[in-house]
C-alpha cells in the first residue's frame, strides 16, 4: 500500500467517522478551520480546533449540508467568521426556508450566518498560505473547492472521496445536476493535484488515480439518473439512522412516507411513495448497508453516536434574522479580492 501523501508543517487533517465531515486545520497567524463537522459534536468540533490552534479566525464551509456546518454557530459564537460560496450565503442571509436543506433532509442545522461569500477565482488567506475558490457545483449548487497552488493541495468536499462520489439531488437542482458535477470533476482533475483532501474516508495515496476513478462513477451518474436517484436515497437513509442511533424497525417506512426527499425520488422513478420506501428498506437491507439489531434499523457504516438533546434545534424557517457583525467585534479575515467585507 502507498504511504499518505505528505501534508505541510502548517495543515493539520483530523479524519472522522461519518456524521461528521473530515476537519482541515490551517495554522498560522490567522488560523482557519474547513468544515466542522456535526452539530451533535459540534462541542467537540470546537475544543478541538481550539487546542490545536487557539482561537479561530475563519470557518470555511465546502457546501453547506449538515455534516460540514454542524459547528459553524459554536464557533463563531467564540468569535470566529464564516465563509462559503455565493449562493449559500444569499439563502443564508435571507433565512431561506430550504438553506442547509435542513428540513428537507430532516438533518438539523443550528442558526449560523454567513460573513464572507466566497466566488469562483478569487484568493483567500487561510492560515498564513493563500488558497484558490474553485466552484464545483453538483452535490450542491453552492459546492466549492479550495486549491493551494504551491503545495498543490485540493480540498474537495463531497465531489469525491477515495470510494466513491458526492449523490446529487435531481428533484432540487434538475436532470442536469450530474452533469454538473462531472464537469466540476473535470476541472477539479485538470488542475493535477498533488494530494486530495476529501471530506470523508482517507486521503487517497494516489490522487490522479482517485480522480480517475470519480469521473468513471460520476459518469454512470449522468447515464442511469434512476440510478443517481436511487444512490442518493441510500445515503440520506443511513445518515438518517447515524444520527438518530438507529429508528424502531416499525417506524422506518412511516418516517420515510413523511419525508419530502422520499416523496421526490418516488416521483422521480414514477413509484408510490410506499413502495419505494419498502424496496429502500428491504436492498439496505438485503445489502447489509443497514442491519436489525434490537428491534431498530441501523446504519451498518462505522459512525459516532449522536445524542437526541443535539438533534433539538430550529429548521432554518424558524431561525432567528441574522446579526450584523459591527466593526471589531470578531477575528474574521479581511475579505477576499473582489468581495465586499463582512
């Protein structure tokens, strides 16, 4: 097996079990954080970054699904800013009811805002290195990487990991989402990465290889959207039974009945939402994706717990209006070239 490609002294990678994103740490004199995890360890996403590095100056989010912007309050609560993409953070600061997808996903987010919207191109000071906004929409429109172009670095997101490549939404973002995100892929594989920093698994030993293989798989995407349909319903599934340790066996088709992406993908595959629920079920299943086990359906995927008291907060609908940050009052970054400051 190949060793782990070399990080800089400055980089510090915490590899984490799902429901939680893997955590970039940049250090220097302005120390910055990509992604931060769940916000059932959103605690500990926290206490973390601050005894790696002291205080934090800025969170950037790759996309904003649950799992990447869980710490994102806790941590700007301590005084630090947060950045992510255009899109995101017009829908953010408008308390768009579906930011986050929050609700239609049933994956809590806590009320966070965004400072600093970030547009493809433009540099950012992460730590003491400057790193590139590379927009690669597909797993979500507002989905960006970050490229550092002297240690040839590529934070990716979800467009890829070691085994596989973010699910796209094609109820939400339309038919030509996974072709987006094949054309993001491209131009992700185009800049011929030194290293692939994907947010979740392990760093990939071989990054050309890695990025192969996600072009490959994200091009079944784009030929068998059923397909696409039914990959990201798997993964919204077991991410559904991580966070909540698993749902009474009884309850699981209800639960999915109740659920708008569930309800989506069925009419996507010209199905009952009932049926599709019962095949979603008995494949998981069938495949060992999910297991039975004390009269609850599991996740079977390695994954943290997660306690019911964390999962207690408001759908994005019922946040409260975003506070404008005054002058001085945190450590966030000066804007990046070509953005307005927070």
């Amino acid at each position: 097996m190949s060793p782990r490609p070399a990080l800089p002294s400055w980089a510090t990678w915490w590899q984490r079990p799902f429901p939680d994103a893997n955590t970039l740490l940049l250090h220097g004199r302005r120390p910055a954080l990509v992604d931060s995890g769940f916000v059932g360890h959103a605690a500990e996403t926290a206490a973390w970054a601050h005894a790696h590095a002291g205080d934090i100056d800025l969170v950037v989010n790759t996309h904003w699904h649950s799992d990447h912007v869980g710490g994102n309050a806790a941590l700007q609560a301590g005084g630090a800013a947060v950045a992510a993409g255009v899109p995101e953070a017009e829908a953010i600061a408008r308390r768009d009811p579906g930011c986050c997808a929050a609700e239609y996903l049933d994956q809590p987010v806590a009320p966070y805002t965004v400072d600093v919207p970030l547009a493809d191109g433009q540099t950012l000071r992460l730590g003491d290195a400057d790193w590139e906004v590379v927009s690669t929409p597909g797993h979500t429109p507002g989905h960006l990487a970050l490229w550092q172009p002297e240690e040839r670095l590529l934070v990716v997101g979800d467009a890829l990991s070691a085994y596989d490549v973010g699910w796209v939404n094609l109820a939400l973002d339309g038919p030509d989402a996974a072709a987006t995100a094949l054309a993001s892929l491209r131009r992700m594989a185009d800049l011929a990465p030194r290293v692939v920093l994907p947010s979740h698994g392990e760093i990939p030993a071989d990054a050309g290889q890695v990025l192969a293989d996600a072009l490959r798989r994200a091009q079944r995407l784009v030929d068998d959207p059923d397909g696409a349909v039914w990959y990201g319903a798997r993964r919204i599934l077991a991410f559904a039974l991580m966070i909540r340790e698993g749902i009474p066996a009884g309850e699981v088709e209800p639960y999915l009945h109740r659920r708008a992406w569930l309800n989506d993908a069925a009419r996507l595959l010209d199905r009952a939402p009932e049926d599709l629920a019962a095949e979603l079920v008995k494949t998981m299943l069938g495949s060992g994706a999910v297991v039975l086990r004390g009269g609850r359906l599991h996740a079977a995927a390695d994954h943290a717990p997660v306690t019911a008291a964390s999962l207690r907060v408001p759908y994005p609908r019922a946040w409260p209006p975003p506070v404008p940050r005054r002058a001085g009052s945190a450590r966030g970054p000066a804007a990046p070239e070509g953005t307005a400051g927070p």
